[in-house]
C-alpha cells in the first residue's frame, strides 16, 4: 500500500472516531510538551526534512561520546555523521538483512542484528541489556539515545528505570501512532509514557514527520501522526542558558510527500 493511500485511511478511521474525550488527551499531550520545553541552539544532522535527519544539542561534544541508535533501517546517515564527528556509535537493529549496507565497516561504528523490546527475549532486548553492550564506564553516559522502531517505543520505554534514564544526555524519538489517540486507554497509557519521560527530560525539538498522515481538528488544532522530538536531560540545563519558549517547532516546515500538505505546528503555540 503506498504510503499517500495509507495516510488517507489512517486520516478517515480517526475522523470516524473522534470524540471529545480525544481533543481532551490530545490537547494533554501537546501541553505536557509545552510546559516542558526550552529553547537551546541545535546542530543538524542529515539532509533537513529528509529521512535520517536528526538535530542534537549544539553545545555537546560528541567527540569520544557514546551514542545508542535504535532501530536504524538501511538508512545509516546519522549514524555516520555522529562517527565523522568522533561519537562511539553502537546501532542496533533485528530486522536488517545481511546484505544490508549496514555491515559495511565504519570508523567507530558498531552493528549488532538486535532490536529493543519489553522483555529479554532473542531477536530482541531490553534497553538496559543494550545499554549493557556498550563498553560504558561507571561514569560514562550515552550523549545520545536515538530510539526509530515503527510505534514499538511504547512497550519498549514503559517500564525503564529513572536510574536508566538518569544517565542518558539526549533522546531523539520517533514517536508514532497518535492517530491512536482516539482510543483511550491508548490515550492515557501514552501520557503516562511520556509524563514519565519528561520529568527527566526537556523538549528542545519537536516537528511533525512528513511521512506520516495528519488531520488539521475543528479547534484548529493541527495534529500529526507522527512527531520527531528531541528531549535533553534537565540536568544539563543546571550548567547553561536557555530560553523558556517552546521548542523550535517553527524552524523548518515539513511537507507531505505525497499530499503536498504543509505540515507544521504553529497552531500548538
């Protein structure tokens, strides 16, 4: 199914079954976000508004750094990158073939054919059995952890320690399926994700992603299926400054591919 078709249905199921009780979670959501957002500089990496682009914090050497990138496709260009700027790159995914243009060798890069899941349970595991795989010191941090795995980031982070997450500098996700927030229970085991996630974590980035569908709510309200965010420890804001608006929402605008539909968040401001 191409992806424009896909997106049509995905915008008419969710038309189908909206309701007040999703505007509610919805308007939640994108509150939850504002209230913990910050303005700091970015660095882009990637072609921007292209797949495989990603933005850190400008301010972070990522020389001799780890990074763990989680589910990475064949699309390995921040991957690179990060290793050409001297991260220690570990990439994990399950689902690649061997053929893959991943086991080429890269300085710095590492491949390991497993993917993240709830449980330690082989093709899978958890994020601290990860985590573990990387040659990381007592005192060693993950500069950055990029979590892409197609809507499993939700079983896959709920139940990860603070202490986990303590040691994590960045996360760039992307998060997926919030046309799903039409049911409720999905709704709210969602916000506790991420209610959880933000008490550690601020938002410095967060742009709808121009592959997925979106629907613009009678409120005016314009709600993406998908988002890339990236979220930096608060603890590291304890040592620069940083601006309280919220994230740079507006610094690029994203178009559907397919639909030619402008797709930026100026209605969430």
């Amino acid at each position: 199914m191409s992806i424009d078709i896909r997106n049509r249905i995905e915008e008419a199921l969710f038309l189908e079954k909206y309701n007040t009780k999703t505007l509610h979670d919805i308007s939640a959501f994108v509150s939850l976000f504002k209230s913990n957002s910050v303005a700091l500089p970015l660095q882009f990496h990637g072609r921007i508004n292209q797949d495989g682009c990603y933005p850190t914090f400008a301010n972070l050497d990522l020389k001799d750094r780890y990074v763990l990138s989680i589910g990475v496709g064949n699309n390995q260009l921040l991957d690179i990158q990060l290793s050409r700027l001297g991260a220690k790159v570990f990439m994990f995914d399950h689902t690649v073939g061997p053929s893959s243009k991943l086991l080429r060798k890269h300085k710095n890069i590492q491949y390991f054919p497993i993917g993240i899941g709830p449980k330690r349970k082989p093709p899978l595991d958890t994020l601290e059995g990860l985590i573990e795989k990387i040659p990381l010191k007592n005192s060693d941090r993950l500069i950055l952890l990029k979590i892409d795995v197609e809507g499993d980031e939700y079983k896959s982070l709920c139940n990860i320690p603070q202490k986990t997450l303590a040691k994590i500098d960045q996360i760039a996700i992307e998060i997926h399926h919030l046309n799903r927030f039409t049911d409720p229970k999905f709704a709210t085991n969602s916000l506790h994700l991420f209610e959880k996630l933000l008490k550690q974590f601020a938002v410095i980035y967060i742009s709808p992603n121009n592959y997925g569908g979106a629907i613009t709510l009678e409120s005016g309200l314009f709600w993406p299926f998908t988002v890339e965010v990236l979220m930096v420890n608060k603890s590291l804001l304890e040592n620069c400054e940083y601006g309280r608006d919220f994230a740079k929402v507006l610094q690029f605008r994203n178009r559907n591919w397919r639909l030619g539909k402008d797709m930026e968040l100026s209605s969430w401001l």
